[in-house]
C-alpha cells in the first residue's frame, strides 16, 4: 500500500480505537504505538491563466452552462459541490454576492444536501461581468418556463438539467465534463484545478492569505491554502529570485 493509503487507514483505526476507550471497551487505543509513514506531497505549478481561457472558450460553443460552471469556480474559488447546490435565492446580482451555504454530494445514490466542508456559510463578492452572465443564464431559463406558463422558483438550483431546475447537476458529472472539455482544448486541467488556479493567482498578486483562505472556504488560519493550493513557484517567489540575482551580481561586480 502506498504511504497515503496507510496514513488513511491508521487515521480510521485509530478514531474507532478511540471511541472504543471513551466508552471503555478498551484500557487503552493500540493505534497511538504506531508511527504511520510521512506522505511525500508533489505540488503540481497552477494552471495558466491562458490555459483556464482556453477550457472556458470551449466551453462556451460545446457547452455554455458548464462554461459559466467553470468561470464561477476559477472566480469564486467555491468546491465543486458548493457550486452544484447554489440555488437562485443564494444570488444577488443587485450586489454582486453569491451565498456560499450548502454543499451537494452523491453517496451511494443517495443525494444529500448538507452543510458546508467547513461547517460554515460565506459570502463572496462576484464581479459585473459575472453578474451579467449569471443574469443571462438564469434569464434564458426563466424565458424557456415562461414558454410553457411556468415560473423559474427561489429554491430552483442554478445548474441544473432538470427542466425547473428542480435537482442539481451531480457533482461527478460535473467532474467529468470538465475533464472531458478541458482535454478538447488541449489542456490538462480539472475543478480542483482550478480551484489552485485561483489560490495560486490571488496569493501571486498580493491578495492576503487570510482573505484567499476564506474565498475557497479553508479553515486552519490559511495552512491549508499554502499546503495544497498555492502555487510551489510562485511570482512572488520569482521576484525574490529576481532580486537576489541583481543584488549578488552587483556585489560580484563590484569585487572585481
């Protein structure tokens, strides 16, 4: 098994051992002797502005909705399940707001919409360009309803293939499709993807990590962010390359 597979099934054990001793089962938990393995992390650099252009451009002839699916996710940073459970009444396009309060998952078949990762709601600022697309999306569903005499709900989600919008995209569908577009486009990107895409760009341009954590919904003060997120070489860590460069060659010039 690999280090990760051991460090996963060691973190199970070791949480079934520790409720068999709070409810005294056991005298003591057997799985704090064991020294599960380091898991090696590979960070992978972020996808290029110029590539996310080139998924979404695809996506825009093959596939509008999951375009404007995507463009939300590299804005927003949101999880993909974030995203698929966003209904109509979490937008505000007066203000330029989307609410952040459910996460959609399939488990065993079982549709559920639960809570947040994190336990908690947010609310994220979306620009006029974004307010303007979601407002185009949302008016042709609205005009396809109005068609037949319907009306489009409050509580109707936002991507939806529902004809009233009445059951959100699977978030495994949408995995897939992503995946499936990005490889259209010759680009080697996934929702998660972008997700580091959009750490990656706020952290490079200067946006502090408190506020870049809270756009993708991390908690732990912004380590997660830095751990699995940001990019491994950053602009920032470019510039300082830079800087370096010119002062030692200064130095060395001046010594000769």
């Amino acid at each position: 098994m690999t280090a990760k597979t051991i460090r996963n099934v060691h973190s199970i054990l070791s949480g079934a051992f520790a409720t068999a001793k709070r409810w005294e089962w056991i005298a003591w938990n057997p799985a704090e002797s064991a020294k599960p393995p380091a898991a090696a992390r590979r960070p992978l650099p972020a996808t290029t502005p110029e590539d996310v252009a080139k998924v979404i451009a695809e996506g825009r002839k093959a596939h509008p909705v999951l375009a404007l699916y995507l463009w939300l996710v590299a804005i927003t940073g949101a999880r993909r399940g974030e995203l698929c459970a966003l209904q109509v009444r979490d937008v505000d396009l007066v203000n330029g707001v989307l609410h952040i309060a459910f996460n959609y998952v399939v488990v065993g078949g079982q549709r559920i919409r639960k809570d947040t990762k994190t336990h908690q709601d947010r609310y994220l600022a979306i620009d006029p360009v974004t307010c303007s697309m979601i407002s185009e999306h949302l008016h042709t569903v609205r005009a396809e309803l109005a068609a037949v005499g319907l009306e489009l709900p409050d509580d109707a989600y936002v991507f939806s293939n529902d004809p009233m919008a009445a059951r959100p995209w699977n978030p495994d569908w949408a995995t897939h499709k992503a995946s499936d577009l990005a490889a259209t486009a010759g680009v080697k990107l996934n929702i998660k993807g972008l997700r580091h895409y959009t750490a990656s760009q706020l952290l490079a341009a200067r946006f502090d990590l408190r506020n870049t954590a809270a756009r993708l919904g991390h908690g732990s003060g912004g380590a997660t962010t830095l751990r699995h997120y940001a990019d491994p070489v950053s602009a920032v860590d470019r510039r300082a390359a830079a800087y370096l460069a010119q002062l030692t060659a200064g130095s060395v010039a001046q010594s000769d």
